[in-house]
C-alpha cells in the first residue's frame, strides 16, 4: 500500500533543505542588523528577498526538470544577451558596471543568473550527447562557457566570473572528462594566467593579489581589509563578544562589514562556535545536496544539481578562504548572510532547482 504523500511533498519541497534554508534566514538577519550598524532599513531590504527568494525556489520546485531543460538554450540566450545590454548601457557603481537599472522598478545584476543558467546549459548540451564527451563536444562547451566569462571579466567582476567558469567546469568533469583533457588544460592555465595578468586583469585586481601574498606590505592601504578582517575573527576567540558587541564593525575599522566580510562580524560576536554552527550548516546543505546528485535517475539532473551542489561549496569556500587570508579578495558574498538581493534570490532559486530534481524523481517512482 503506497504510503500517502505529505503537504511538502505534493508541494515539491525538500523538508531537510527547507529546514537549514529558513535556519540560516533567520540567523542571517540577526547577523546582518549587527553588521549594518543596526541598520532596519538594510533588514527590511534583506528580508524581502529573502520573501521573494523563497517564492521563486517554490516556484521553480514545482517545474519538472524536463520542462526546465526543454526552456534552458533560450535562458542562455537572454542571459547573455542581457550581459551585452550591461557592457553596452549598463548601470555603474564603485568603478564597476555590473547593474541593469530601470529607475523606479528594479536594478539588477544579470551575472548572477548565469551562476543556475551556466551550469543548466552544459549539463542539457552534455546530457544529449555521449559520455565521456568528445573533444569537440568539450570544446563547445567550453565556448558555451568562455562568452559568458568574458563578458562578465570586463564589468569588472573576477569572482561571480571565476563561479560561473566553476559551474560549468563541474558539469564536463562529472560528465568524465578525460584526465589527459584535464591536465593539459591546467597546464595551459599558467601561460593563460599570466597573460590575464598583463593584459586582462585591471590594477585593483593584482593589487589584490599582491596584498594576499603579504598584506602588511601596505596596511594602512590596500592590506586594510585583510588586517581587519583577521583581527575581527581573532578578537572573537572561542565564545566571541556577544550580539551587537562587536568593535571592529561598530568602529567602523571593518570594511564592506555587511557584504563580504561579514563573516569576520560574525566570528567576533560569535566566536568560533558560532563560526563552527554556521559552517555545520553549509555542510549539511552540500551534503543534501550531494544525495540529490547520487539519487537523481537523469542525467541532466545528475549533472545540474551536482554542479550546483559544487558551485555552493567554491562559493563558501572562496569567502571564508579570502575574509581569513588564505585566497586574495575576489568579491564574493558569503551565501545568504551577507546582503544582496539579487544573489540571495539567485541562490535560493538554485536550492529550488535541486528541490524539482529530487521531488519529481519521487513522485514519477511512486505512480
């Protein structure tokens, strides 16, 4: 006798998945009050697209895989057709043209949407194909994923590029890409990498490097952030200050305290158990995650969800990696704590993605 379905499941919603979501909502928003400098209209904000995030990921659950696969070449086209209307008219902020603004509506940040989009192509393109793909299948790939890349390196924005080169780097290596493929393509990352450094990557950018590879060379400058940011995670020690304490944020000695580095706040107030507990939680999401993947019966399904399984992880792992000093500072928001409606959105619709892929894998088994 086939046991009857449940509210969440005839709605598509994944109960563990939803249960660390709405965790680190909440937890996030009392985060974000502090960083802010108690800002309620930052919250407000953050709240919202928490609203609106949570709407598009039951959404998009309730869409079949199938369906989403059959509507992916035309997302890919808008997509980055819309990363041209932002090199060729789009809205600039903080030296960087990253935005679509229509005044009085919404502005928006097209890249972001490349980070669900990317990976959703090269696992449909793959998908049809034979596995392991063949070199010229690769090499579409890869031309599928470089115009993208490109165009979001010249906004400038290295890091929401180097996540969607991530995304789609993950379907070809699930989809078994040849080691030989994969070896020679790192050993041509080190002439391409120098050749991006002379003749792509912008001052700021290698200025960046430089201050990871010895900020104290300039610690009143360029060092700043890192300095602050180890001494903030520091001061925090084992317990941390208490909620609202925190000096480094509230003396205004942390930059970007609300964004990217939020997390140095959240290690100074909460110490390293709170660090511990918010990094539980970010394993206990890849690990679901990672079930999605191993049960998914298509293969486009198999392949989109790890790649977004994967991509979340680069994603914290990149954050916590630059905010504590072991990787240069890329520009890539720690996931749903620090603000950001258009990635807090783009986030939990990927969280919806793998939601739909694992849900209807149990309904088509049931009937």
């Amino acid at each position: 006798m086939r046991r009857r379905a449940t509210l969440l499941q005839r709605m598509h919603i994944d109960g563990p998945l939803l249960i660390l979501l709405l965790t680190l909502a909440a937890g996030s928003l009392f985060v974000l009050y502090s960083a802010s400098g108690k800002s309620w209209d930052l919250l407000a904000k953050q709240a919202t697209s928490f609203g609106i995030g949570l709407v598009s990921m039951i959404v998009i659950a309730q869409l079949e895989p199938r369906f989403m696969a059959r509507w992916v070449p035309l997302a890919y086209v808008v997509g980055v057709s819309l990363l041209v209307v932002v090199d060729v008219m789009g809205h600039n902020a903080m030296g960087a043209t990253r935005w679509i603004n229509i005044p009085g509506v919404i502005r928006f940040q097209p890249s972001e949407f490349l980070k669900i989009i990317m990976p959703a192509t090269i696992a449909w393109y793959l998908s049809k194909r034979s596995l392991p793909p063949q070199l010229k299948h690769v090499c579409i790939s890869l031309l599928l994923i470089g115009i993208p890349f490109i165009l979001i390196v010249r906004q400038p924005d290295l890091g929401t590029s180097l996540l969607i080169l991530a995304g789609g780097a993950f379907v070809l290596f699930m989809g078994g890409l040849r080691w030989r493929w994969i070896l020679s393509v790192i050993a041509i990352a080190v002439p391409v990498s120098v050749a991006m450094w002379y003749f792509v990557m912008h001052d700021y950018q290698k200025q960046r490097i430089l201050t990871f590879l010895d900020p104290e060379s300039d610690p009143l400058g360029t060092g700043w952030n890192i300095i602050q940011s180890k001494a903030a995670i520091g001061s925090g020690g084992v317990f941390g200050k208490g909620w609202l304490m925190g000096t480094q944020s509230h003396l205004d000695f942390l930059p970007e305290s609300h964004t990217d580095f939020i997390i140095a706040v959240m290690g100074e107030e909460f110490g390293l158990v709170g660090i511990c507990v918010l990094l539980l939680i970010y394993l206990l999401l890849i690990g679901r995650g990672l079930v999605i993947t191993a049960q998914a019966q298509t293969l486009f399904g198999k392949l989109l969800a790890g790649s977004l399984t994967m991509t979340f992880f680069v994603y914290v792992f990149v954050n916590i990696g630059m905010v504590s000093g072991l990787l240069p500072v890329v520009g890539v928001p720690l996931p749903f704590i620090s603000y950001g409606g258009t990635s807090l959105v783009t986030l939990l619709s990927a969280f919806g993605v793998l939601m739909s892929i694992h849900t209807h894998r149990k309904w088509i088994a049931q009937v």
